[in-house]
C-alpha cells in the first residue's frame, strides 16, 4: 500500500469515528428546554462551566429559569467579595423571560446590602415562583432588611427565608404563596398575623430556630402542615408562665415539633384537626446543673400536656430525649396519658434508660398497628442526675420479658439502623415474635444516611437469632434490606 493510500485510510477511520462520536452526543440532540432542566439541577458555576462543551452550549445557560448560587468556600471578605461580583456579573448575562426559582445562601453583612436589594428586584421583575433566601450573619447587628417590596409579591409560590429582619410597614400580599419557611429570625404575634391574613393559599409553614416571640397562633384556613423546629430567647425570666411557648394551631392536621427549646416550655392549644404529629424536642436549661430534680416535673408536665393534647391523633412520632423524660414516669410510678394513635414511630437507639420511657408510651398506646423505630436518629441525653441513675438503677438485658404485653393489635414493625449489635433490641424483637398474635411482617433496612453498610455476616447473624426466637403469629415474615 502506496503512502498516499495508508493517508486516505487514516482519514477515512477518523471520520468514521467522528461520525459515531457525533451519534453517540444525544444530550446535545435534546430540546433546549429539556437540556435547561437538566441543568436546573446544578449550582450556577457548574451550569456556566457547560458553555464550553459546544457552540450549541455556549450561551443556552444564559437562558436558564433556575439560578442556585451557594457559597462554601473559605470564610474570609475577600472571597465573600468574589462570591458577591459572581452573582451581579451572572444576573447581568443572564436573561430568562422568567425565573422558577433563585437561591442564594452564603455569609452576607451590611457591606452587600445594595448588591442583594439588586437582586430582589431582578428576581422580582423575573416573576420568581421559587425563592431561597439563606443569608447567613454572624452578628445580630448584620441581619438583612427584606425590602418592603417583597411584600407583595403576586408569583410566589414558595419561599424560604433565613436569616433576615422581617418587618412590613403595611400588610403582607402573597396570594399565590404555598410553601413558606422562616428561619433564624425575631418574630412576633403581629407578624404571625399577618402571615396567615396575606396568604390565602398558604398551606405548609416551617419556623426553624426563631425568637423573640411566645405564642404561634396559626389561624389561617388553609395551613395543614406546620413545622416548628427550635426556638430560643435570651430573657432570664423565672416565670413559667413567661417561659411558655403556646400553638394554636386549629386548621392543621400535620404538625412537627422539633430541635431546642432551650428554656421554653412547650404547650399546645386548640390542635383538635391534627392527624399526624412528630415530637422530636429537648430542653437544656441552664438551671438543670442546679436543680435537676425541680426540672423533672417541669419536664415531665410538659411532656404529659402534650401528650394529652395529642391523644387523638392517628400518627404519632417521638424522640429520644421525650422517650427519657417518660423514664422518670415510669420509675416514680406516675402515669402516661392513653393514647389514640395506631401508627407509631420511635427515634431511639434503644440505650438502657430510654427502655422505661419506650415502655410507659407503648402500654399507652394499645391500638398501635405499625410500629417504626429509626436507630440512626441524633441522640439527645437527658440529664438524669447520678442520684436519679443510683436510686432507679435496672438490669436491661432481661427487662422486656416482665413487661405486660402490649403487642396484641400489632401487625408491622419497621426497624432502621439495627444490625445485631444491640442486646436491648434482640430481647424487644423477642418478646414481640413470642406475643403478638396477629403479626404480619418485621422488617429490618438501614437508613438511606447511614454511613454503615451491613455485610451479609450481619444479616446471617441477626436472622439466625430471630429465628431461633418462638412465634405466635404463623404468617409472620421477616424481611432484611440494605
């Protein structure tokens, strides 16, 4: 073969594999509007980055419909700075006839204010639907001002909000607003109002770590799920009645209480429409190092209280640190409230003094006929008091065999995060297998956060001891998933 041929051979084979190149790029080949989609997924930067992929790309991100803009670099003002130029120079190239959504989350101080008014009013004439407004302020002194042309807003649909000064001089206008959260701010019972007064169609709102304010009164018709997640005041006052944290919540039929209370006492009022509820709550008073023992009662008031309140509902979730303070119930004797629910979740990792509290709450609850336990839940210890721990001390191993049987409508348990190292949920499973007569499955998965994945060593070991316990019910199955 002459040496010209040898050439047009090569140049064939390349054009060739060009060719099947070119086949094989079928993103490139999608809809612009399915490709800006995509696209909607990434962070701005990376979104930019994709205009050197081709010619076709080099400008269709200038038309995207969701800009995210997060800052997680180091913490010093010059690349705040670089992050803030980023944005302005992004906003400024970019032209969307709308936005469906703009976040923005990094650490602002009053340096960037007229840079932010900027953007609120780029986001608003883009008639936003979506905003994520996370600005993070190491100074109380620094939080921002949402301007009062945020107010009104006619597109909303959802909006978060952290870290900002919200105060309206006139009345709030969101009418198509359906998803609100409120983070990281100083709130009061005026603003609260005129929350539920400005959005007609408002249906689920979450506070997370707020203060300043001592009631929720949530009035609106069209709030069905409400989230409280922390909320903490730095007023000294002894007063109980001042320390309570009251929640009228009268239209709601989902509520979540969640995160630190610090001092707060916690009570519910006129929750009669509630169906599912979640109390995941702990308090750390500063006084608990001095007077724990004055400290239980106020605990365990509270805890009762919002029991009772809750006793109606069909769905209910608890925490560790509740399941504890139930553990001074039960040991002094003292009685839980009945409970309604027949769909219970326990977020507990099953440690010695949660077993009474577990105990209390499960007797209380004899209509239950799903029971879930999540074991990769955060851990919040109560502070029980060495004399407490001395004077009340138990032996775990065997302390499900004596309790009363409390599993007779039982049909489902769920277990999360258990893999055969903890005695006290092996003795649970145990008397659950021998008791309850009419149970239809057990299973047992991981957590989709947990770091852990179990070996199949791990699911012989813990089926084997399962199987080796009695049963009472002989269409029970077990089911084991990673």
């Amino acid at each position: 073969m002459s040496e010209s041929e040898e050439e047009e051979e090569k140049a064939d084979l390349l054009h060739v594999k060009r060719r099947k190149t070119e086949k094989t790029d079928r993103i490139s080949a999608l809809p612009d509007s399915l490709i800006l989609h995509i696209l909607s997924f990434l962070q701005m930067d990376e979104v930019i980055r994709t205009g050197v992929l081709s010619k076709r790309w080099h400008l269709l991100w200038t038309s995207a419909q969701t800009l995210i803009f997060s800052y997680s670099g180091p913490h010093d003002h010059g690349t705040y700075s670089k992050f803030v130029t980023f944005i302005d120079d992004t906003l400024l190239r970019c032209q969307p006839s709308k936005l469906n959504k703009f976040s923005v989350d990094f650490i602002y101080s009053r340096r960037f204010v007229r840079h932010v008014n900027k953007w609120i009013t780029f986001v608003k004439n883009k008639y936003v639907e979506e905003l994520n407004l996370h600005l993070r302020s190491r100074d109380l002194n620094e939080i921002y001002n949402l301007p009062e042309l945020m107010y009104s807003n006619m597109c909303l649909r959802d909006l978060s909000l952290r870290h900002c000064n919200l105060v309206p001089k006139g009345e709030i206008n969101w009418p198509s607003l359906r998803i609100l959260e409120i983070g990281y701010a100083e709130l009061n019972q005026d603003f609260i109002k005129k929350i539920c007064s400005g959005c007609p169609a408002l249906e689920s709102l979450k506070f997370r770590s707020c203060y300043g304010i001592g009631c929720f009164n949530i009035d609106s018709k069209s709030v069905k799920k409400l989230a409280i997640k922390g909320c903490w005041d730095d007023d000294d006052d002894d007063n109980e009645e001042e320390k309570q944290l009251r929640i009228y919540a009268r239209n709601v039929t989902s509520l979540e209480i969640s995160g630190h209370f610090h001092k707060k006492i916690l009570v519910l009022l006129d929750v009669k429409a509630l169906v599912d509820a979640k109390l995941n709550v702990y308090r750390k008073p500063d006084e608990y190092i001095h007077n724990y023992e004055g400290d239980f009662k106020t605990d365990q008031n509270m805890v009762k209280d919002l029991l009772v309140s809750l006793q109606h509902v069909e769905k209910l979730s608890i925490g560790t640190w509740c399941l504890q303070v139930l553990t001074t119930l039960e040991m002094r004797t003292l009685p839980c409230p009945r409970m309604r629910c027949k769909y219970l979740t326990l977020n507990t990792h099953m440690k010695k003094w949660e077993l009474p509290g577990i105990t209390i709450l499960l007797q209380s609850c004899p209509q239950v006929e799903t029971l879930n336990i999540d074991m990769t839940s955060r851990f919040e210890e109560y502070y029980f008091g060495s004399y407490f721990k001395k004077s009340n001390d138990f032996s775990g191993g065997n302390y499900w065999i004596s309790r009363p049987c409390w599993v007779l409508y039982l049909k489902t348990l769920r277990i999360y995060g258990f893999w055969g190292g903890n005695e006290y949920i092996l003795s649970f499973l145990e008397v659950v297998l021998k008791n309850a007569m009419v149970l239809e499955k057990i299973f047992i998965g991981s957590s989709k956060n947990e770091p852990w994945i179990p070996t199949d060593v791990d699911y012989r070991r813990v089926a084997n001891k399962m199987l080796s316990f009695p049963r009472s019910s002989k269409d029970a199955v077990i089911l084991f998933s990673g």
